[in-house]
C-alpha cells in the first residue's frame, strides 16, 4: 500500500528551492500538494484585496507546474489544523512536510499540528525555505535577540554562507494520489464587481517563472545601478522581488546565491537583510502589527481621527505631489516605491497625526507585497515607535524629498500630473504647522519613556 506524502504548500509556491517538496519526492512516495486557504484559525490575519488577487495567480501557476511534473495541487477552506489532518486521514498519507514560518498564530498552529501529527504516528516535518537566517539563529553576545539593524545584520552574514538552493524536483509521482480539491474559482480571491485589478493584471505576472524571469533581468540589467539609482521612484532601478519573496515564488536562497555571483550586490543583499531583520523582529515581538514596540508611544496623543483628510490620503488628494503620486500608483498597481512609502507614511503620521495603525491596515489592504512582517516593522519605523527606527522629530519634507529624488519630475508627471500644471491643487493642510503640531505631540512620548 501507497502511504503518501502531503506537502502543505504556504508562503512558499515555488518548486526550486523548497525543502519540504524535496523532502516528500526524496521520501519516494506519491506526492500531494496541499494550500489550505485559513480564514478561521485564531489570530490569522485576513488578506488584504490585492494579496487575494496574488494568490490566486500564484496558485493557479504552482498548480499547473505541479500538473506538467506529474503532481497535483489539492485546494481546501478552512482552519489549517483539521484541514491537514482531513487531508491525511482522505489520502493514507503516512508523511506531512512543510516550510516553516514564523508569525506567532501560525507558529502555534504548526507546532500543534507537528506534534497531532506524531502523536497518530505520521511523519511531520518542517524545514528552513523563507529565511535566510531563522530568527532565534541570530544572537546578541549576550544571548537576546537583536533590536538594532547593523549588528544584527553583521552577526548574521558572519557565520555560515546561507546554504546554495535545492534543485527543482524534474518528476513528481502524484499520479496515483488524486484526492478531491475545491475550485480555484470558488474561492473568489479575485475582484469581480467592481473589478479594481486592471491596473494589476497590466503591472504583474504572479507565478514561479515570472518571478526567476525578474530576478535574473534585474541581476543582468538593473543591479548596476542600484546603489545610485535606487531611491529615485521614476528610474526603475530597484528588483520588484517584494511581492514574489512575499509569497515565496523565488526563495532568498535563491536570490542570494544568483546575487552574490554577480559583482557589487552588496547593497541590495543588505535590503534583503532589512526584510529578514522585520521577521526577526517579528518573532520576538509577534504583536508588531497592533502594539507599539516602544511602550512609551502608547502615550502618543493621537488627535480624533478627520476621516476625510484620511481618504484624501488613500485617494492621493491630499495636494502633496510625491504623496499623491506614491498613493496613486498604490492604488493602481499594488505597489509603491520605498523611498515613496516612507513619504506617504510619514505625511499621514506625522503631518495628518493619524495613527499608523490605520496606514499600515491601508497598505495591507492594497499592497500586493502585503508582508506580515515588513509591513508593521516600517510602519513603525516611519512612526518612530519601532526597533531601530527613524526618530520621531526627524519629519520628511516631501517637496525636499521630490526635488531630491524625483528632479525632473518624472515620477509625479507620471502619476498625479496636475500638480505640474500652471494651478496645482494646494495642500489640504500647512507643511510647517503641522510639523509643529507633531512635535508637540512627540513631547508626551518623550515625558513617558
Ligand atoms: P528592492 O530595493 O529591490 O529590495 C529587495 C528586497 O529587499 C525587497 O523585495 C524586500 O523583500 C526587501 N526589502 C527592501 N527594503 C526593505 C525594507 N525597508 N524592509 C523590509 N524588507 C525590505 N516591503 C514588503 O515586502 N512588504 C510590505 O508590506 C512593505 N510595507 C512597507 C511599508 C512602509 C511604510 C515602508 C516604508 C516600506 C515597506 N516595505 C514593505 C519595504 C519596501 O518598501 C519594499 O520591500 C520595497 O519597496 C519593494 O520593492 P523592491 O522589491 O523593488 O525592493
């Protein structure tokens, strides 16, 4: 009798690079792909509208890639943990393996699961696929966790090279594991009345062959001029890898290894660092996305929230050119350049005084590259409240961020043109008062740490 192996395919829809697909075909039993859409189990996150709209390319890419090797991609709703158990119990499975991650409802889930699991003498297993360096790998000399980026980012490229990726499995023998799956269709991840995603079916091509396809054009084409080029919104010069890392479609070990065999990727690996520096801090701080991480910020105070300066700012109305730009091409295409994102959140932290928590819910909301991690951890950092972050009285000045980063205008032309035109729209509220006013509000934090 067959007793085959489940993979629980989750923030890692790739087949290069992925430990627990390699582990089940080198087990050499049939293998069964499982992702398990989890809108139940407690304290998991829904996805925002534009990761609805990823996913469903995304697995809609893994599932035929499994279908050219010989396997299958089993789709099924519901909390995770009797999920898996339901698909093992329909399938015989005698083995479960999967990648691990590192949020703190999904840890419980996993760690549950793994021990059920071996409880009724299945084989679970769970590997390393979606960080470089596994957050309690990196320590302080004194044995904590690290809330400061540069030494967290040399202790980690000190020790051991991150290991060189796994080849893709050539041949998956799924054929005889064939289990029911639900509808891809059925699960509506996509936009249908309105359908918004125009602007992201125009920008982006979710799948694991898109995603190598890019990384290897930016590593032969754009890396050159990252270092100089990269906070310029208009040049094009950053890899468009965040989405794809976000859902695992390239892993970092890929992304790594092809880097540092092309000459001067120094700089973007350490942006690579920044994104494994959220996850680690993340893990040790699983509240990232509700709490402030400086409790003194707690005694920020927040004015009642002004709900139409807060939809001019999702809208990109607020009269602000870079900002408008920025929150304009968010809104189109589900991503924003770096440089533009600490604008736009700086503008509504500290110019409109609203708190980050509604911006971080509007990015994850509208972001394709929604990340977990990433997403809170700059939040925080823009707001101040967070490790290693900018400091509170240190306020962007967006029209010196345009002139600085966009001279020629060409990002804004681009996105929000009017305010190149002889009557630019005027700011919904004064630079310079509202700074005051931030500042002012900062002295509460500064009389409670
Ligand atoms: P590149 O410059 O090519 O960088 C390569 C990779 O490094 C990125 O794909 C990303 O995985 C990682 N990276 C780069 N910068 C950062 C950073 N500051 N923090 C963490 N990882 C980084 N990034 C997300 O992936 N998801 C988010 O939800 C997200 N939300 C953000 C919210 C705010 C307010 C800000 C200021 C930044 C946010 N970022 C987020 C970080 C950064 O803006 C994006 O990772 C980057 O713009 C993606 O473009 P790229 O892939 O071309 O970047």
């Amino acid at each position: 009798m067959p007793s085959p192996s489940i993979v629980w395919f989750r923030d890692d829809l790739r087949l290069a690079d992925n430990p627990a697909l390699r582990a089940a075909v080198d087990r050499g039993e049939p293998v069964i792909g499982l992702y398990v859409l989890d809108e139940e189990s407690p304290g998991i996150r829904p996805l925002g509208g534009a990761a609805r709209w990823w996913l469903h390319g995304s697995l809609a890419s893994l599932r035929d890639r499994l279908a050219e090797r010989g396997g299958a991609l089993v789709l099924r709703r519901g909390a995770a943990e009797p999920v898996v158990r339901e698909t093992v119990r329909d399938a015989s499975a005698g083995a479960v393996f999967w990648n691990r991650r590192y949020g703190g409802p999904e840890r419980e889930i996993d760690t549950a699961l793994k021990s059920s699991l071996r409880d009724d003498g299945v084989v679970a297993r769970s590997f390393a696929g979606s960080l470089l360096f596994e957050p309690w790998t990196v320590k302080t000399g004194g044995g904590t966790h690290f809330s400061v980026y540069t030494p967290f980012w040399r202790a980690a490229t000190h020790g051991p090279a991150p290991r060189a990726p796994l080849p893709e499995p050539r041949e998956i023998d799924g054929a005889s594991a064939a289990l029911d799956s639900e509808d891809l269709d059925d699960w509506h991840l996509l936009p249908t009345r309105p359908d918004w995603a125009g602007g992201l079916r125009e920008t982006w091509e979710p799948g694991e062959p898109a995603a190598r396809r890019r990384l290897r054009e930016f590593l032969s084409e754009d890396l050159d001029s990252y270092d100089r080029a990269r906070d310029e919104p208009a040049a094009g010069a950053t890899s468009l890898l965040s989405p794809r890392l976000r859902w695992g479609e390239v892993s970092p070990f890929t992304v790594w290894h092809e880097t540092v065999q092309t000459e001067g990727g120094g700089k973007f690996l350490s942006e690579l660092g920044w994104r494994e520096f959220a996850w680690h801090t993340l893990f040790h701080f699983p509240e990232l996305a509700t709490t402030n991480l400086r409790p003194e910020f707690d005694a920020f105070p927040w004015p009642r929230l002004h709900p139409t300066q807060l939809e001019a700012w999702q809208k990109g109305r607020t009269g602000v050119a870079l900002v408008d730009a920025g929150m304009r091409e968010l809104w189109r295409t589900g991503y924003m350049h770096n440089r533009v994102r600490m604008v736009a959140a700086s503008f509504l932290v500290k110019n409109l005084l609203v708190d980050w928590r509604r911006g971080e819910q509007w990015f994850w909301d509208t972001l394709v590259d929604a990340d977990a991690a990433n997403n809170p951890f700059n939040w925080q950092w823009v707001a101040g409240s967070g490790a290693d972050a900018a400091p509170y009285f240190r306020i962007f000045n967006p029209e010196l961020q345009a002139k600085k980063f966009d001279r020629d205008g060409r990002y804004v032309r681009e996105w929000a043109p009017e305010h190149l035109s002889e009557h630019p729209p005027e700011p919904i509220i004064d630079l310079r008062e509202t700074r005051n006013a931030a500042l002012d509000a900062y002295e509460h934090v500064k009389r409670a740490a």
